[in-house]
C-alpha cells in the first residue's frame, strides 16, 4: 500500500513554488496513463495562475491550503481549504488568490 504525508508535501511544494519564477510547484502522487485516476498536488503562490486549458476527462479538485478561483466561461467559484470541486467539462483557469495548494484528481478514461 502507497502512503504519502499530505502534510509535508504541502509544506514542500508550497516551499518550491514560493521560490520558483512561475510561482507553482507540482507532483503527481498516484496515476499515470496505466491508472483510472491521476492524483497531483498543485501548490500556485499568490497572484499566479494555471492559465486557461481544456478538461476532457471528470475532474474535481479539493483545496488544502489557502484561496483559489477556478473561472470557466462567465462562471467562477472562489473556493478556501477543504473545500471540494467537481471542474467543469469546459476550458477553466485557476488562480491563487492567497499562497495555496490543491489535490487535482482526473479521471484518465472519458465518461
């Protein structure tokens, strides 16, 4: 059985991303094209963003620490630690609006 300390990965990313010039930092923690699920904690620093990107397979996204908007179309939701997303099936960008970090989980098979 795969273990990971969510706790020191948030620190660590978090860490990495403050010093990054893109201002993120990232690593997948369980997944790839041979799995049904890929899981990727995503830490983004203030005022930085994933730009805008398509989503063709399900997606939620739960936030760990800080404050993120996600924006699809006319559309935002602003989200705080524990909560939890389901992304929409249409092109979206998430910003940092304090120092954050999320789990991004896709589902690798369409629907």
């Amino acid at each position: 059985m795969d273990s990971t300390d969510l706790a020191d990965l948030i620190d660590e990313l978090t860490a990495t991303a403050r010093d990054a010039s893109s201002g993120r930092a990232a690593r997948t923690i369980r997944g790839g094209h041979e799995h049904a699920l890929r899981e990727t904690v995503i830490a983004l620093r203030a005022g930085h963003e994933l730009a805008e990107h398509e989503s063709p397979h399900e997606a939620t996204l739960q936030v760990l620490r800080g404050r993120v908007r996600l924006v699809a179309g006319d559309e935002s939701w602003d989200g705080v630690s524990g909560d939890h997303l389901t992304v929409p099936p249409s092109r979206h960008s998430l910003e940092a609006l304090d120092d954050s970090v999320v789990l991004l989980t896709v589902s690798n098979r369409m629907p």
